[in-house]
C-alpha cells in the first residue's frame, strides 16, 4: 500500500512524481481541444481582475468530486468546447495558466508562453437559486455539467461505510453526499429540476448516478427514469454499479433508459484491485465487463459508455482500454485523473499532458476504426471529461478521417427527427418495480 501522495507502478513501488508543470508546456499555440487537455492536467489560477461571483456558475463539490471546477467554454471552428477546470486544487495554484477578465470579456492566459485564449464563462441558471414546491435548492437535487443535468440519486456510496473502508481512491462522494447536495432524492422535486433545466437551460440529458446500494443501484433507479421519461420528456442516461442480473437493464430499457456507462476506472487488473478495493471485493471486473458487452449490445452502437481515468495505470493500459470499449459498440468516456481535494489521492501529481494527447488521438482513432458515432445526440456537452467528439480537433489530415466526420455529420442531420420524438414526454405503461421475470419451463426467479 503507496502513502497518500504517491502512485505506485505495475508492481507496487511509488514511482518519482511529475517534473513541475512548467517543464511539461507545450510550445505552440494550442487548439481547442489540445488546450481542454493541458487545462485539466495543469489547472488554472484565477486572476483578481475576474467577477465571477456574477458572472459564473458557483463551484459545487457534488457527486464524486470531479466537477469542482471552473466551468469555461473554449469557442471553436468544429465546435465549441466545454471544460471543468480545476481551480482550487493544490496542483492548480502552480499552473501556467491565468484566466484573466479584460474589458468584458474573459481570456485564458499562458504566462510562460504569452499566449492568449478567448474563452466564454456559463453563467449560473437562474433556478440554481430557487427551490422546489417542497421546499429543496434546487441546485442541491441537479447541476449542470456542461449542459447536461446530474443528479445523484441516493444515499453515499456504501463502500465508504465498510470496515476497513472500500471507497474508490479518487472519489470524494462520501464527503459531498448530504453535505453539498440532498442525500436522497424525492421524485417530484427531480421531475421539477428536470423540467427547468430543460425549459430554460436547453438540457436534454439527464444523468442519474449513485454509488454502490447494495446491489439495489438499479431498483431505486427504476421509479427516477420512468417519471423524468414520462413527465419531462428528455434523454435519460444511468450510471450505477452493474449487475449480472440482466433483466434488470431489460426493464429499465422499458422504462425509458437511453444510455448506460459503467465506471470501471481503470484497465489493468492490479490497479483496478489497488484503486478500487470495495469495487474488487463486491463487484469485480468482469461484472462491468459483461453489463458493458450485453447492454451494448442491446441498445446499439455508440448508446453506451465505458468509464476510465487517464493518467494513474500505466498508458498502453488504458489504450486498451479504448480498444475494448470501442471494439464492442460502446464509446469511451476517458476522464483525466484530478486529485480532488479530501481524496485519499489528494496530492497524486496530474498526468502529463504529452501522455494525454497520446491517449486522445488513439481514442480518436479508435472511435474512427469502429464507426463509433460521436456528436450525435443533440446539445449534450459534458465538462467533466474530453469528449469522443472534442477529438476531431485531433484528427489526422487523412481520407478516412474526412469520411468518418463526413458520415458523423449526415447521421447528425438524420438523426434530429428521431432525437426530438424521443425527447418527448412518453406514457409508460411498465411497473416502475424492478421484480425478476419468470422463464417459462424454468420455474419462479429464473432470470437471463
């Protein structure tokens, strides 16, 4: 076991920490997509000259933490950018960047290099301040990040609550659960969040995750999606600790479910062991392995995701990584590794930028070989990681190149019809009560 601090190799020893982040610059001026990289390995430091008090979304500690960021928009020729950039972080306050306010408008500067970036900053939405019909914050049941809403369905994650403790290293859920938010989310109150993010903030996805519930993640989830489906009419996505009992996905389908991502962090099975140990003890690998494969393969190409972090495993790690998940339909949601502050991996240095870029153009790549569709789904915008679609900034001047994001285009026209039924409120008719189906010939509680 490393000390806080450290991070350790394939064997277990602790490895020399990055070199300062001075001596990890990139020299050139930095593309969208390049800058969103280097800002969250680097982070960034807030010059007195800005106003956001008024101008910006307040920095919240939800969820596991990885939003306690700056949220900031990088404008760009293929598409705007949206990042989560960390300000308060120790490593932060050493960075070479500043975001500076200047007559208006706000600018991320590079000391180092004298370079200067034109950025947006997202102002609060104005039902962060209000409260729902019960009487809750509203900003204390949903956030945005990006332009999606995530909402943190249940109690804390119970790994945080063994002996001795199971909690994922990285994660500050524990922390921020009932403290920052409301440790339990009542239905209405959801629907009525839901119902403004859409209306006045333009969302079009929702996000519910939870930590591990005792193998019950996916039974509370079920009545959240059958009433943000039904009485909202949006985009519902899950992200909850899997099972092998497949049915269960079968009925939240049925329910409304679009999406599922399985946060599995990391490729390599000693690490994910080290790392995650109430995920190895409780869990396992494979189980995320195999919900990954079969709802995949049930709702189609590119309509799920597998969850890694960069930047702590070793590199050829998590390029399989991506090679797995691509290679089976599902599209990779790569986060850079940000020691949150509270984390057991509070002062692990941030992965070198150099490594990152290696990591996003293979992703890139990847998502090409394997027709991976990315940029779709309309207005979903997520801040915490480096999206699948900020990588065509990465992407070889090539003819495959060109005819991937050619084809990307026309299923995004094509798409839109289907995009705007399905954001719709639907009537459901399935019991929002997840109970085991019976198999004919088989007897009672026989499921897939």
């Amino acid at each position: 076991m490393t000390l806080k601090g450290q991070i350790a190799d394939e064997n277990g020893a602790s490895t020399v920490p990055a070199p300062p982040y001075a001596s990890q610059k990139p020299s050139k001026l930095l593309n969208p997509c390049e800058l969103e990289i280097d800002l969250f390995c680097k982070g960034m430091r807030v010059d007195p000259s800005c106003t956001l008090e008024s101008d910006a979304r307040f920095i919240t500690r939800t969820r596991a933490g990885l939003g306690s960021g700056l949220e900031l928009v990088i404008p760009g020729p293929i598409k705007d950018v949206w990042v989560n950039v960390p300000v308060e972080e120790d490593f932060a306050q050493q960075s070479c960047y500043e975001l500076v306010h200047e007559q208006g408008e706000y600018w991320v500067k590079d000391v180092l290099l004298d370079h200067r970036y034109s950025v947006r900053v997202p102002p609060e939405p104005a039902w962060y301040t209000r409260t729902t019909g019960r009487g809750t914050p509203m900003h204390k049941v949903g956030v945005l990040q990006g332009t999606y809403l995530g909402i943190y369905i249940s109690n804390s994650c119970g790994f945080w609550y063994h002996s001795p403790t199971g909690n994922c290293k990285f994660c500050a859920s524990g922390l921020n659960v009932g403290v920052n938010e409301v440790a339990r989310k009542d239905i209405d109150d959801v629907v009525e969040v839901a119902l403004a993010a859409k209306q006045e903030s333009g969302s079009t996805f929702v996000h519910f995750n939870s930590g591990y519930q005792t193998d019950r993640d996916l039974d509370e989830a079920a009545p959240y999606v059958k009433a943000v489906k039904s009485r909202v009419g949006t985009l519902v996505g899950l992200q909850l600790i899997p099972t092998l009992d497949f049915w269960k996905y079968d009925r939240l389908i049925d329910l409304g479910a679009d999406h599922f991502s399985f946060c599995y962090e990391f490729h390599n099975p000693v690490y994910f062991a080290r790392y995650l140990p109430g995920k190895q003890k409780l869990v396992g690998q494979q189980t995320f392995f195999r919900a990954l494969e079969y709802t995949a393969k049930k709702l189609g190409k590119g309509s799920c995701s597998g969850e890694i972090i960069a930047g702590v495993e070793p590199l050829g790690d998590t390029l399989r990584a991506i090679d797995y998940i691509t290679g089976i339909g599902a599209f990779p949601t790569v986060c850079i590794f940000r020691p949150t502050i509270g984390s057991d991996m509070e002062q692990v240095p941030s992965p070198r930028y150099e490594d990152m870029l290696i990591i996003f153009r293979h992703l890139y790549e990847a998502c090409r070989r394997n027709n991976i569709p990315i940029d779709v789904t309309p207005n979903i915008e997520v801040s915490l990681i480096v999206q699948p679609g900020d990588t065509r900034y990465l992407a070889p001047h090539t003819f495959a190149s060109s005819l991937y994001q050619s084809e990307m285009a026309m299923a995004r026209w094509l798409a839109r019809p289907y995009f705007a039924w399905k954001m719709q409120p639907k009537k459901i008719t399935a019991s929002d009560v997840l109970t085991r189906p019976v198999a004919r010939g088989k007897g009672p509680g026989v499921g897939n």
